[in-house]
C-alpha cells in the first residue's frame, strides 16, 4: 500500500518566514529612554509616535492611571508640582490642567521621565502657539490686503 504523502500546500508555506510582530511602538525606543528634560527644543520637537498613534493615544484617564500601577498613587499632584516649577523657569506661563495630564501621562507611559514628559508636552503647545499665530498673522494680513484692494477701486 502505497504511502499518503503530505499536501505540497503546507510544505510551500512552512517555507515562508513568518513577520514578527512588531509592536506598535517602536521607534527609536532608546530615544525615549534616554531623553532628558534639559534636551533642546528641537529634540522634543522630533520626538513622534510613529503613525501618529499607539496603544496609549486614544486611552482614557482612568486606563493611563490603571497602566501607570503603583505609580499612579500621587502622580497627579507631583506633575502639577513639576508643572509649576517648569512655569517659574519659562517666559510663557501656561495653565496645568486635566487634557495636559492626559499628555503627560501617555509621554511617561511611553518612557520618558514625568519631567521630560511634560517638557515634552510644553514643547508641543509652543509649536501649536506659533503655528495658529502665523495662521493669524497670515489671515490679517490677507483681510488688510483685501480691504486695501476694495478701498483702491472704490477711489475713495
């Protein structure tokens, strides 16, 4: 009796190497652990989630804390704290509140030190700053540009 040799399908793909998964979040993870809080600008500028999003974005409070464990106890008051001390050393005050903890939270889930994370998360709403200012600028300047156009052809 002949032997039943087993399907060519199986074989072909025993062949193939399987990806690994990669994890969500994967850059640079040596850039995240050793960034410090007195890094310049430009370093925390750079500093992205790859694809914009990884497994801690979209969670909420309640989910940062739970992920942050132990570590949760009192983290809230000592980042205000922080944040208050960063406000003395900087020419832009800015007001701590709960959305910037959820930032700073989710940047020292990632890896960062809670005082580079919130250096992070000030670095990033200066950038938001200039960017709408420049917008602004931009916009007045357009409405001046128009209202001079309107008021040449009127001849007044």
């Amino acid at each position: 009796m002949p032997e039943d040799k087993p399907p060519a399908v199986p074989a072909v793909a025993e062949k193939r190497a399987i990806p690994k998964p990669v994890p969500r979040f994967a850059a640079k993870p040596e850039t995240l652990l050793t960034i410090d809080e007195n890094a310049s600008f430009k370093k925390f500028s750079e500093l992205r989630v790859p694809s914009r999003k990884d497994k801690f974005t979209a969670m909420s409070r309640r989910h940062l804390l739970a992920a942050l464990g132990d570590r949760a106890i009192g983290i809230e008051q000592e980042t205000e704290r922080l944040w208050q001390e960063f406000n003395h050393t900087e020419a832009v005050q800015v007001e701590f509140g709960k959305v910037l903890f959820d930032y700073i939270l989710r940047w020292h889930l990632r890896g960062l030190t809670l005082k580079a994370a919130i250096r992070k998360v000030r670095v990033d709403r200066e950038i938001r700053r200039r960017f709408h200012a420049g917008r602004r600028a931009a916009a007045e300047a357009e409405e001046i540009a128009i209202a001079f156009a309107i008021f040449t052809e009127s001849g007044v």
